[in-house]
C-alpha cells in the first residue's frame, strides 16, 4: 500500500484489528490514530443514582484506550488515541477527515445467522459507502 501516511484504527473491541492496524502502519511508517466512538447517553442521568457517570456512559472506552496506549508501547509504535461520542459509521468517517487519513482500518465481527446479517448494524458498509479514503477491513 504504497503512499499511506496517516491511518485510522477504528476500535470495535477485538485486539486482532489494532494488532494487524498496527503492523501495516508500522510496515508503511505511517502515523496512527485509534479512535473510539461510542453511542451518545439519552436518559435522565437524575435517576441513575451513580456517582462517576463518566466511567459508566463511555462504555470502557477509557479502559479500551488505555490498552491501545499500552500495546503501542510494547509494539514500538507511536499512536494519537481519541475517544469520541455520537453516530459511530459517521464519527469514524469524521475523524478521518479530521485527520487527513490514507486508510481506515476497521474489523468486521463474523455474523452468525442469516438475521444477524439481514438487521446488523452495518457499521463496516456505512463507513465503506462514506469514508474519504480506502477502508481495510479485518476479520474480528
């Protein structure tokens, strides 16, 4: 892949897709940016009687990035974490764009039944169909 500069490892929570995002940037020199999107919160945080909302509403999020910053480290890699919030498909083409990004590598979750393929949420072919650049999709 010749000409990739900047890449964007989009989290779904397999390790296999910034493992091999990792490499291929690594093998490109290419600079990295992992982003994490999760689904914004749309309830009444009055009845939640939690004291550390934040913990709770991004979904491990926190913790996801933490790992990423620790296996960059043990990889030799160096990475931009970012932890956004809103539609997940059109936050990834965002920062994308945001970023100028070569390549947006993303990992597919194998589908079991033929439901699970029909009423899927399809995040992979929205961001496919919108991205500003080529997509690489692993199998998770």
């Amino acid at each position: 892949m010749k000409g990739v500069r900047k890449v964007l490892i989009a989290l779904n929570g397999s390790k296999e897709v910034l493992k091999q995002g990792i490499q291929l940037a690594r093998d490109e020199k290419a600079w990295i940016t992992v982003v994490k999107v999760v689904q914004p919160f749309d309830g009444n945080l009055d009845l939640t009687g939690i004291k550390n909302l934040d913990d709770v509403l991004d979904d491990g999020a926190a913790g996801s990035l933490a790992d990423v910053r620790e296996m960059a480290a043990r990889e030799g890699a160096l990475i931009k974490t970012r932890l956004e919030q809103g539609d997940v498909p059109q936050r990834i083409v965002e920062v994308a764009e945001e970023e100028r990004c070569d390549l947006i590598i993303m990992g597919s979750k194998k589908k079991k039944g033929i439901l699970s393929r029909l009423f899927g949420d399809h995040v992979v072919e929205k961001v496919i169909q919108q991205a500003p650049c080529p997509v690489f999709v692993v199998g998770a």
